[in-house]
C-alpha cells in the first residue's frame, strides 16, 4: 500500500458527506480528486465540484485511475455494488468504505475489495460531514488502517483507528447508534411532554442536573447500573408515564419500550447477583450482565 504525498484521491457518491469530503481535501492539497456520481449531475454538485483540483468524471474506471486512496460514500444499498464496480479497477489503492453498513456487508466488500489488488479500510463517520468536511472525526478499522491514519492526517482527516479488523468501525457505529439515536427519540418524547405541560425549560433545568458534570462512565453506572437492582420499581413508575402520556395525547413508543424492558430484567435476579447494590464500576456491570447473555441463563420464574 502506497499513498503519494500529495495523493489522488476517487469519491464515489458526491451527497451530502462526498461534497464536503471532496472540497476540503482539494482545498487541503490533495493533487487531484476524482469524483464518480450517478447522473444526474445537479446544480449542487457543479458548484461542489468547482475547484481545480476536483474533477467529475463519466465512470468508475476513469476515477479510480492513479487513485492511491478511494473512499466510498455512495448509500448503504449501493456500497456492495460500488466494491464490486471499483475492484476490477483498484490496484494498489486503500479503499475507505464510509457508508453506513452492517460489519458484515462491511467484511464482503472488504474480500470483493482483497480480490482486485486493493487494501480494504472500514469507516464510520461520527459527525456530521456537512458541517465539518474532510476533518470530520471518523472511525476506521482494517490491516491499513493506522497507515492510512498517518498519511492523511497532514491533510486534515480525523481518522481514529479501532483495529486491524474490518467490520470493527461499523460495529462501534451500530452500538453507539442505540445511544445516539435512542437519545434523540427520549428527548423528542418528553419534550413534547413537557410543552404539553407547559415544563419545556423545566424539564430541561431538571435533566441539566442530572447530568451535567458527571463523568460518563459515572452517569452510566447511576442511571444503567442501578436500574439492574431496581427494575421492579423502574418497571411500575414506567407503567405510570406510558399511562400518562397516553392521557396528554403523546406518543409512547419510547417510554413503552423502556417498560417492556424493565419488565424483561425483573426476569434476572441482579439484585441478589450484585449484593443489592448498584456496582461499584463499569466493569462489575458488564460482569452482571454477562448473566444475561450466558446461553445457559434462563431468567428466574
């Protein structure tokens, strides 16, 4: 694997992340940038593209040629079949598949990617692209992961190796997505609980107390850690929101999910597991809940 200093760099896909990415790594040097869409061309994309060191090209083949570095950012349903377009034509190229994707879709295109010369990298974004182009923080993975991490950081890019396993990226980006976007959907459900309470910036003053300032491994052992001890309780006081949402007119799903769930771990004796107290670290929780997923652990009766 070779990257030159400048490298050419192939985009597949030029939306809303490939536009930006594309920009600023012309703006940052990069000798060229070769840019690959499906037609049409719009008038966002000829504006995007209007730098001299990009240029738009007609097919997969004419943008990867003299490409060292290729990165994908086409759609989800698209990304096998741009691995599989890209191969026959990749070469020596590090090839940075950054859509969104199971780890598993991400280790096929890694061996379609292997078969043609090229040297597979996984990535997961974690910001919006759109806001912070070519330097937005971005996870990757893969035999040339810190290589790839090294020679583009003079560029601008964030690259934050994980592993030498392609898939790893994707997978932190699906686990960390149950937070991020659980998150956004809680907050969506008891705000418009609050406004139909007439509590908006009171319930926002009263979440602010609850976490801010504390560590997050601190914060999930006071709000996860604790619910292992407590999920009977937790399990009735969540009966009471899902009936008073109900009664405001508000969607439930949210907090009904958190019910079904608190009622799920009443099905495991934490309580008696960690001695009736919340654990004392991260470490004693993930002990605990090893319980949970041992196949031969069936919950109490």
């Amino acid at each position: 694997m070779t990257l030159e200093n400048p490298p050419t760099v192939c985009v597949l896909g030029f939306g809303m992340a490939g536009r930006p990415i594309a920009r600023g790594l012309a703006e940052a040097g990069a000798a060229k940038v070769r840019v690959w869409k499906r037609p049409p061309w719009r008038p966002e994309h000829i504006d995007a593209s209007a730098h001299p060191a990009i240029l738009m090209t007609q097919s997969t083949e004419e943008a990867l040629e003299g490409a060292g570095l290729v990165l994908s950012l086409v759609t989800p349903e698209s990304a096998l079949e741009a691995a599989r377009g890209a191969s026959p034509f990749i070469r020596d190229a590090v090839y940075l598949d950054l859509n969104t994707t199971t780890p598993e879709a991400k280790r096929e295109i890694g061996r379609v990617i292997e078969a043609g010369g090229g040297h597979p990298v996984d990535g997961a974004i974690c910001d919006p692209a759109e806001v912070y182009g070519h330097e937005v923080v971005t996870l990757i993975s893969g035999p040339g992961a810190k290589r790839l991490s090294e020679a583009m950081a003079r560029y601008g890019m964030r690259l934050q190796v994980l592993s030498e396993r392609v898939g790893d990226a994707s997978a932190l980006k699906v686990v960390r997505s149950v937070f991020t976007k659980g998150l956004m959907m809680t907050f969506l459900e008891s705000i418009e609980a609050a406004r139909r309470c007439g509590l908006v910036e009171e319930l926002l003053e009263s979440i602010a107390g609850t976490v801010e300032g504390l560590p997050l491994r601190d914060l999930a052992l006071s709000l996860a850690g604790t619910s292992l001890i407590v999920a009977e309780r937790r399990a009735q006081e969540m009966e009471g929101v899902v009936s008073a949402l109900e009664s405001l007119g508000v969607d439930s799903h949210i907090s009904a999910a958190s019910l079904e769930k608190f009622r799920w771990l009443q099905g495991f004796d934490f309580h008696e597991e960690l001695g009736g107290v919340p654990p004392e670290s991260v470490e004693a929780m993930l002990r605990a809940l090893g319980k949970i997923f041992d196949p031969s652990t069936k919950p109490a009766s």
